[in-house]
C-alpha cells in the first residue's frame, strides 16, 4: 500500500497541476478581450490624465486644487448631492423593493415594467422631460396658474431640487434592484416565525428584515452615491449652471480653458475621493457583518 | 412595544378546540370542516399525505393564514382573528426558520425579548432552555455553525422557552437522517412531557405518528378521515384510504355470502371464502359488496411445522420476495390471480421461499378487518 501510494502521488499531482493550468489558462483567454478593453479605453487615459496632472514634477496642480476654497466647496456640494440623491432613493426605493419581491408574480412583472422603463431610455430625453415639466412655461407651472393655486410661475427649474429630482429619477433602479435581490434571498418563514414569536410587524422588519437585507442596502447606497459623485448631464442640464458639480468644474477645464494639467489633477481628486468613500462604505459593511 | 400584551400567561394550561374550520385556495379545497378538541398536554398528530391540509390547519391556528369559517379556541377564549403575536403559540417550522443573523442564544431569546423582559431574565432562561435540549455550550454560535440536529434543538427550545400555550411541529424531522430522527422522536417525546405542553404535531410519515403520539388524527382531501389512538387507527382503520394509507395492507374485494354470531363470510375470487369478524358499527347483509383488510405480518406460514391451526388460508405460487432484516416479504398470487402481500418473520427455523414456489398462508379471523360495505 506505502508502496503504491508513494509512486501514484507525483503522478496525480502532475495530473492536477496541468488541470489547474488549463483551467487557469482557459479563464485568461476568456477574459482576454475584456482586459484589452479596459487597459486601451480606461487604463491608458487614466495613466495619462495621471502623468498630466503631475506635469513637470510640482504639485502646483493639486495646490490649486485644494487651496483657495473654491474647488473644495465644490467638492463638498457634489458630495452633499450625492448624499441627498443617495437618500431619497434609499427611502424610496426599500418600499418600491421590497413590494416588489413580496407581491404576486403579475404584480411583480408590471412593477418591473415600471422600474426598469427609465433604464431603457436616454438620460438626456429623461432630463429633457423633467425641463418640459419644471419649466418657467412647463407642465406643472401651466397646471398651478390654471387652477388658480399661483399667480406667478414658480421656479423651479435651475435648481439644486431639480438636481436631485432628475438624478434621483436616473439612480432609482441601482438602490432598487440590489435591495430587491437581498429580500428575494429571505427565508419566508423567518418573519412568520419572528411574528408567531411576538413580534409586532414593526419589530419583524428592523430585527429580520433590516439586518438581513443590509447588504443589499449596502451595495445600493454604494452604487447610487458612487455613481452619483461623478454625475454631469443632469445635473449640467437641470441646474443651469447654477449648480457646479465637480464633473462639471472637470470638463469646463478643459473645454474653455485647454487646462489639462488642472483638469487632470481634479480627476485624479475626484477618482481618490471616490475610492475612499467606496472604502469606507465596505469596511463599516464588513465590521457590521463580521466578516 | 415594551409593555408586549402577550407576556407568558402563568396559567398554561393549552386546551385547543377546533370548531368547523373550512378554507379554500380559489377552488381548491384545503380545510374541510375540519373539527378537532385537544386536550391540555396531549400529544396529537396530524397525519396525511402532502397536500391534504395539514400545513393549512397549522397555519390557521398558527394565526398565519386565515379561516374562511370555523373558529380557533384555546382554553376557551377565540383566537380566529387573533392577532399571531399575541397567540402565545410555539412553533419549530419545516426548516427550522431560525434567524441566520442571530446566535443561536439571541434566537432563543427572541421571543422573551419581543416580551420585554429584562437582559437578566433572558439570559437566565435562554440558558435553561439551553441546557434542557443540551446546547449549553452552543449559545454564541451562528444557526450556521450547527449541524441540522442541533438546529433543531435551538428551534425547540425556542419554541418552548416562552412557555407557549400550544406547540406546534411542522414536519420537523423531515431533513434529519434516520437515526437522529429517532433520536430525536424520543426526546421531543422527554421534553413534551416535562413541560406538559399541549402539542400538534404534522407528518406526512405513518411510522412516526404511531411512535410519537396520544392521539393521531389522519387527514386526507381538507378532511380528518379518522382521530384515535395509534393503536385503534392501525388495527382498525375506519376506510379503506387509511387501511392503505397506515402501514401495508391487504385490501380483499368479495361478496358477504353468510352470517353468524359476529362473524361474517366473504366470498372472494375463485371461491375463496375467508371468515371476518362484523362490525356493531358497520351493518352487513348477505349479497353486499364488502372490503376486507389483513395486515402482512399477521399471516403465519402453514407449511412449516407446529403452525398454528387457522380458520382463512390462502394457497398460491410466489411472484416476489424480498429479505428485509426482520421480516422476508412475499408477494404471491392464487390461481384466480388475487394478490397477497406477506411478511414471514425470518430466522433460522423459517422457511424460505423462491418466486414460482407454492406457499400457504393463513390467518386467524381476528386478524381481519371489514372496512367498508356497500
């Protein structure tokens, strides 16, 4: 037994290693044309906005960025944005999620018709619909002096509410569908067994519910706030000018003023920015969840 | 929340009374008039098939689900329309259902929590609970962390440590493997007793309706087709669906051709006439239809020597047999080609049978029983 045992070992390992390395091998070549991609479309660029923003070996680049308050107040609004946007849709978007993975198959089917209709469409004619509606002349205005609710139209438009309105209504479906996946995963009887045991309704949904579907929660807020720290259509169209984002602050740089140098170190701001939030949001997840 | 209105009442005593309880799912049929009285610290199993209602029954008293019509009363006071937190009932779900985000004492202590009751208390009961389905180590483990017996410990003493009125099993043994299923009959059984506590239990396994319980209640079609003890549903089944249902059964088809001082003749195929005992409760004529159970193992083998002489017989040729540890099973046929089921206690004195072989089996007229007349 020793005997055999000991000249079949190296022979079956041999055996395993080549199968590891044709798996492996196979998965790279899979892969290969993703990779490609993502080093000529986003790897490149990125090094080069890196290597500009850096120009002739000074910081005076990010020192501008970063001193002088202007680009700093910025920031702080583009993050009190996201913060708001990434809240109403949390707040929205539990309910809406939570319906939907609880209701009857046809209404889940209508329900996602609803939700995912405005992925399924341009964030520019979406943006454009909310300007025919909040406008000075818009929908909503022609509605209020008609029925005698206003004399004067009210303005809306051009505002930091009409931001969040707009960037709301474009990340709703990303706080939607991860929750949506994290209730669909819960036992069924574990809130039937939570109310037998006493629970009022109430209690069953921040004992049961909210732990269990924190993670989905998670990747939402993360996702929404992420996403909407670099946002720049919506927010260029629905605020007028009068509500800079940071991405905005970007491409005036280089669109008006040919500043490659500056635009490329508020890129690099903006992208270190947003790696930390994202770090953060995961590291407070991890410690919640213990592991 | 604190000031919970369903704080364990001290007065435990668990009387169920179920009183015409009917529900339909569009048009199909789950509760059929279902009337059933339990009496406190009785154990009652409800025994059927899947989709005979059962589940249904549990969720309604349960408070899950909601009665068409008929009503739900526990010690006398209605609970139809109770609100399910404030029943005060245990229930150890098909799964388990324990919360996968808790340790294994948080999930015990749930509800005495959602009772409001003080860190103390709760941790002093958690760890009686614990120690009584012998966890007492596991109490910071995850559901997770805990193989599928010990699982079902946690959620039994989840179930009972809040000293609910009633307690309610919803097949809970259905994903253990055989030995600890019967591990755990017993002690559910030990536990039951201790704690005196009224107790429903659902299976869709016969054998374990037998072992566990005072009473079974057998269910079939939204309707309970038969209450009493194992004893009485096994020996004396009152249709033919549990006849067939309850153990392995021989269901004889014949015509009632005499009658005597409480026995009956059937004739069946190929002028076999056995003798069976009548029924006070079922009247026969001579002529009638009727259906005759005998169970397998009480056939005894005429051919081996020192059998004891019986009044039926039955010869035929072997078509099946089987070596089953206890028992050797046959399966042979008469020549009018009436199929018996028999089970022979096997040992070294018994005789064995190939197929093709002719075999004699007899049985005593008490062994049969008249199950239905028409």
């Amino acid at each position: 037994m020793p005997l055999w045992s000991a000249a079949s070992t190296p022979r079956l390992d041999a055996a395993a290693a080549a199968g590891r390395f044709r798996v492996e091998f196979g998965a790279l070549t899979l892969t290969l044309p993703a990779l490609l991609l993502l080093l000529g479309l986003f790897v490149l660029p990125l090094g080069r906005l890196f290597a500009l923003s850096f120009a002739g070996g000074s910081l005076e680049w990010y020192a501008k960025a970063l001193t002088g308050g202007l680009y700093t107040t910025i920031l702080l609004r583009t993050f009190e944005i996201a913060a708001i946007v990434t809240l109403c849709c949390l707040v929205i978007g539990y309910p809406v999620a939570f319906l939907l993975a609880t209701t009857t198959p046809a209404w889940r089917a209508i329900g996602f018709a609803f939700v995912m209709l405005p992925l399924w469409t341009s964030v520019l004619v979406r943006t454009y619909a909310w300007m025919v509606l909040l406008g000075r002349n818009g929908i909503i205005n022609r509605l209020l002096i008609d029925s005698g609710l206003t004399e004067q139209p009210l303005a809306m438009l051009n505002s930091k509410m009409a931001v969040v309105l707009g960037m709301v209504h474009v990340m709703l479906p990303f706080m939607i569908l991860p929750i949506y996946s994290a209730v669909t995963r819960i036992d069924p009887d574990l809130p039937k067994a939570a109310r037998g045991l006493g629970a009022s309704t109430l209690r069953v949904a921040t004992s049961i519910y909210l732990p269990l579907t924190l993670r989905g929660i998670v990747a939402g807020v993360t996702l929404v706030f992420v996403v909407s720290l670099g946002f720049y259509i919506t927010p260029a169209l629905l605020g007028g000018g009068k509500v800079l984002m940071f991405a905005m602050v970007i491409e005036q740089q280089v669109r008006e003023f040919l500043a490659w140098n500056f635009a490329g170190a508020l890129s690099v701001i903006l992208l270190a920015v947003t790696l930390l939030a994202f770090w953060l949001l995961n590291q407070g997840v991890a410690r919640r969840l213990g592991d | 929340m604190s000031d919970h209105p369903a704080r364990p009442a001290t007065a435990q005593a668990g009387r169920l009374d179920i009183e015409g309880v009917s529900k339909t799912f569009g048009d199909v049929v789950a509760l059929a008039d279902v009337d059933l009285g339990i009496a406190a610290g009785e154990f009652v199993t409800i025994l059927g098939p899947s989709g005979s209602g059962k589940t249904t029954l549990l969720k309604v008293i349960a408070g899950f689900e909601t009665a068409d019509s008929g009503s739900i009363r526990v010690d006398g006071s209605d609970v139809t329309d109770l609100d399910p937190a404030l029943r005060n009932i245990g229930m150890v779900f098909q799964n388990y259902a324990l919360f996968p985000h808790l340790s294994v004492a948080r999930n015990v202590g749930y509800p005495l929590a959602m009772r409001g009751l003080a860190k103390g208390e709760i941790a002093k009961r958690v760890g009686e609970a614990l120690e009584m389905v012998e966890l007492g180590g596991m109490a910071e483990r995850l559901p997770k962390q805990l193989s599928g017996g010990q699982q079902q410990r946690v959620a039994l003493a989840r179930a009972t440590v809040f000293q609910p009125r009633l307690l309610l099993l919803d097949e809970p043994f259905g994903a253990l493997d055989r030995k600890l299923r019967d591990q755990m009959q017993l002690e559910v059984r030990r536990l039951q007793r201790r704690l005196g506590l009224t107790t429903l239990f659902i299976t869709h396994d016969q054998e374990e309706a037998l072992i566990m319980s005072d009473r079974v209640a057998v269910m079939a079609k939204g309707r309970l087709q038969q209450v009493g003890p194992p004893l009485e549903i096994y020996e004396a089944p009152a249709n033919p669906f549990i006849a067939d249902f309850i153990g392995e059964s021989n269901i004889f088809s014949g015509t009632i051709e005499a009658r005597g001082d409480g026995v009956l003749s059937v004739g069946l195929a190929g002028g076999l006439s056995i003798q069976v005992p009548s029924r006070l409760d079922l009247a026969a004529r001579v002529g009638q239809r009727a259906k005759v159970m005998v169970r397998p193992e009480r056939f005894v083998d005429l051919n081996v020597g020192g059998a004891p002489a019986t009044v039926n017989r039955i010869d035929g040729l072997v078509a099946e047999s089987a070596y089953i540890g206890v028992s050797d099973k046959y399966r042979f046929a008469t020549a009018a080609g009436l199929n018996v089921l028999v089970r022979l206690p096997s040992g070294p004195m018994s005789r064995r049978y190939r197929p093709g072989e002719a075999i004699a089996a007899g049985f005593h007229a008490a062994d049969a029983r008249l199950i239905e007349v028409d």
